[in-house]
C-alpha cells in the first residue's frame, strides 16, 4: 500500500529525533534538557511504533494503541521526574548535574 511518503522518510526523521536525544541527554548538564532529551527520544519511538504498523498492518491499530502506551509512560515519567528535580533544587540550589554528587535519604 502506497500513501505517497516513502518509508524511508519517516524512518531517517524518527532516527534523526533519537540521536539528537541521545546527543542531548549525554552532552547536557541540566537536568530539565537531559528530562526534554529523553522525551524527544520517546517520541522517535512513537513514530516508528505509526510508521510500522501503517506498513505492515494497513488494518490494524496495534502501533497506534502501543504509541498512546509509550505517551501515557511518558508523561507518568516526566511529572516523577519533575518532583524528583525539584526536590533536588531544595536540597542543592541548582539542578546541574555534576553538583548533585552526593546522596541523602
């Protein structure tokens, strides 16, 4: 089935958005862009759960229900990580990574 986009252009953009991620969440020392990172790379994911199920199931919507699963992870995810930074910021004054060295209960 042909819907005129090539798969290869999803793919190629899906890869793109993970290794910017990847790069993002290596390279960075906040805490709130490494948290964007791996949000950027949940989303790569969630194009080629689309992408593959339109290629190879046109029927069905598995890929889409596996997609709606990842977002709803991510955003349980994302407000976790978001208390945890805060209370980092009380604790520390700063949400840097190399200054969060030490642990506390």
């Amino acid at each position: 089935m042909n819907n005129g986009i090539p798969i290869e252009y999803f793919l190629v953009t899906a890869t793109l958005m993970f290794f910017a991620g990847v790069y993002g969440f290596i390279t960075r020392k906040n805490l709130i862009t490494m948290l964007m990172s791996v949000e950027l790379m949940l989303n790569s994911v969630n194009i080629n759960f689309v992408v593959f199920n339109r290629y190879l199931f046109p029927g069905q919507l598995e890929g889409h229900f596996f997609s709606l699963f990842v977002i709803a992870v991510a955003a349980s995810e994302a407000a976790v990580a978001i208390a945890i930074i805060i209370n980092i910021y009380r604790n520390f004054q700063s949400i840097d990574v190399e200054k969060t060295d030490e642990m506390k209960f």
